[in-house]
C-alpha cells in the first residue's frame, strides 16, 4: 500500500496526556484532523497528578507551536521555581528563590495544563471510555483500532501517547516497562496554610528535598493552596504487602515509615505523619536504554510510551517536544511514511542520549550530596510527576 499524504489521512492519537493532546493541537492548527482515544471515562475521572515545570527548550517549544504559551504563561506560577534542599536533620543546604521575571521552568498542575490543552480542541476530538486492547492489521495499513467495549475502528496512523504501559507499543517494539528499585509514596496536604503552617513555610512556594543515601523527602507546592509529598525508598516494588499491608492501611504505613524515618528531623517527619486522607503507592519503571525500533510505516510513539525514564524533570518536557515535531512533520511531509521517518531520525536519538545519560537516575533522588543547582544546563535531580 502506498503511504498517504497527512492531509488524507485518518490519525489515531492514543493518550490524552499532554503529550498526546498537544500533538492533536498542532495538528488541528495546521489543517489535519485527529481523534484522541483515552481509557479514561471522562477529563476528570481520576486525579491528574502533581505539578509540572515546563521549560523553555522544550515544553514551552510545544506551546508555542501550540498557540497557547501565553494563555500557559496566565496559569504558571512562576513562584513554584522556588527550591530548597536540606539534610535530613532539617538543616537548609541550598535555596533557590527566582527572580522578577524568571520564567525558565514556571510550575503549573498537571490538570490545569491538560485542561488548557482540551479546551483548545474542537468539539468531538476527544473520545473517552476508549481503552486500546490491542492493534491488527498490516504494517502498512490500515491498521485496526480493537477496543475494550468490543468496538474497533479503522486508521492510517497510530500515534501511542499512552504511557508507561503502552498498548501500542507492542506493536513496534517487544520493551516492557522494568521496576526501577525505587518507589515513591504519595502524600496529600490540603489547606496548607491554615492547616498544616509548619509545612506550608518549610516547603515555600515551590519543592522541598531531602535525603540519606536510602531514602528521601520531596514536597512540592501545587495551586489551590495544596502540597503533595513523595516518600522515597529503595525497596521492593511490593513493599507494603510483604509488610502484610494494603495500601488503604494508612495508619500502619505511617507507623512503619515513621520507624524508617526514625532519625530525621521532626519538622520533616511531619511530611510523613500529618497527611489528608490514604497515601497512593507510585513505583517507579523505566524502559531500558537506549529503546528503539524498526520503523513502521503506520505506528509511532512519543513520550513516556517512547522512552520512560526516571522521573527527574524531563518526562511531560519531552513528550510535548515530541508531540509538538511529530505535528509540524506531519503537517509538512508528502506522505505519512515521510514523516515519520523525519520525526524517529530526530527524537530517537534524542531520547537515547537522555535516557542513557539518566539511566540509573533514580539513584539521585536519594543522593545525600548536594546537587548542582547553580549551573541552568544541570539536570534537575529532584522527582516530577511526569
């Protein structure tokens, strides 16, 4: 089969993350028409997550082409740039406090962004209650779309946004997602500062870190007067049953943590003990590195489907540049095959290069050694939901 033009083309975005909606975006800015398939059943079925910091090289890059980094601007909290890193005995290692105007990686909530990119979607792109099964049909298509609820539907391109655990993935590459040694706990804080004052001023406006070498904190500031917690350990990935636990045994969790955490500071011990409500058990996976594929002509993928790393700043930044190339090579290539080829030849090399340089990265997160936080081209060693 002959690879059709985009303009003719039926494209398939899988994942309505924000890497998958603004991919959706772009296209629709440059003519093309796409449907977004999600799992979900509506935009707010669960919660979206913590707070994101978008960059200027790159998640910016994506609103730009977007048309919406300055409605993104309205949103951000510039403020959230704010970092402190302590010891675990609570003393202030490092403070980072931006400055008027600085606005290189301003913070926004996860669903504040996925709002904004929804919002900027015609009517009907969006198609929710649509879980991916599984993917048939010839490798030069069409390819057909099988979904949970029995139906399937026939595409010219599959775009996998759909996270760690792809369902499209399978369809171009055998990778499985492999459990890290790290996992994070989650931790939700509401009202912070009539509620929980001591933690409202130890965290600031932005994130909060510590660390000795086995486990770590790290607070983050969110809008609506929230903070959200991570609880750091390396430990195995079923630590809270082989505990004899579940995870809405919120009262014996704490109890175990606050033995783990025997030796830190009370102040920040308060990170573990004073929560709202159950913890969410967050492990980390990653893909190996480098991951790449044979090129398809009907399937691709971008960001976390793509290449999954540790979770130190660079997640939703880098499936938005993707999304935000894949968009522009499509709305200028002769053929769909001609496009994808010119977005792989410029995003496989780029994710191979950050995940091996990030491989074993979770190890930072509970590093007791100051980072470098002086130098911009640094990576930020600190978690980001992405």
């Amino acid at each position: 089969m002959t690879s059709p033009a985009p303009r003719h083309t039926r494209i398939s975005v899988i994942g309505a993350g924000p890497g998958g909606l603004t991919c959706a975006r772009i296209l629709q800015r440059h003519g093309l028409a796409a449907t977004v398939y999600d799992r979900d059943a509506g935009p707010d079925t669960r919660d979206q997550g913590g707070t994101l910091d978008l960059r200027v090289d790159d998640g910016q890059v994506a609103l730009r082409e977007a048309g919406l980094l300055e409605a993104f601007f309205d949103l951000a909290r510039p403020e959230g740039q704010e970092m402190r890193q302590m010891n675990p005995d609570g003393r202030l290692l490092f403070h980072h406090v931006p400055g008027d105007g600085e606005l290189f990686k301003p913070e926004i909530d996860r669903g504040r962004l996925r709002t904004l990119l929804l919002d900027s979607l015609q009517p009907g792109t969006v198609q929710w209650g649509r879980a991916l099964t599984t993917i048939s049909g010839p490798a030069d298509g069409p390819r057909l779309l099988h979904f949970a609820d029995g139906t399937t539907v026939e595409t010219d391109l599959v775009i996998g946004a759909d996270g760690a655990f792809s369902r499209v993935r399978p369809a171009v590459s055998p990778a499985v997602p492999h459990y890290s040694g790290v996992s994070f706990l989650e931790a939700w804080f509401s009202d912070v500062d009539q509620r929980h004052p001591d933690i409202a001023d130890l965290v600031g406006q932005g994130g909060a870190a510590a660390a000795d070498g086995e486990r770590g904190l790290f607070a983050q500031r969110n809008s609506g007067d929230h903070i959200r917690v991570y609880i750091i350990q390396r430990t195995p990935a079923d630590w809270i049953t082989q505990n004899g636990l579940t995870i809405d045994d919120t009262d014996a969790i704490r109890a175990l943590l606050l033995k783990q955490y025997a030796h830190w500071s009370p102040s920040l011990r308060r990170l573990i003990s004073d929560n709202d409500g159950p913890y969410v058990d967050r492990p980390i996976h990653t893909l190996p590195a480098p991951h790449t594929w044979a090129h398809n002509p009907t399937v691709t993928l971008l960001g976390d489907a793509a290449h999954l790393m540790p979770p130190l700043g660079v997640g939703v930044n880098l499936a938005m540049l993707d999304a935000a190339e894949l968009a522009l090579a499509l709305a200028g290539a002769p053929t769909i095959d001609d496009a994808i080829r010119a977005y792989e030849h410029t995003m496989l090399p780029r994710s191979t290069e950050m995940a091996q340089l990030l491989e074993g990265g979770t190890e930072h997160l509970l590093s007791d050694e100051l980072p470098d936080f002086a130098r911009d081209d640094d990576l930020q060693t600190l978690p980001r939901r992405s």
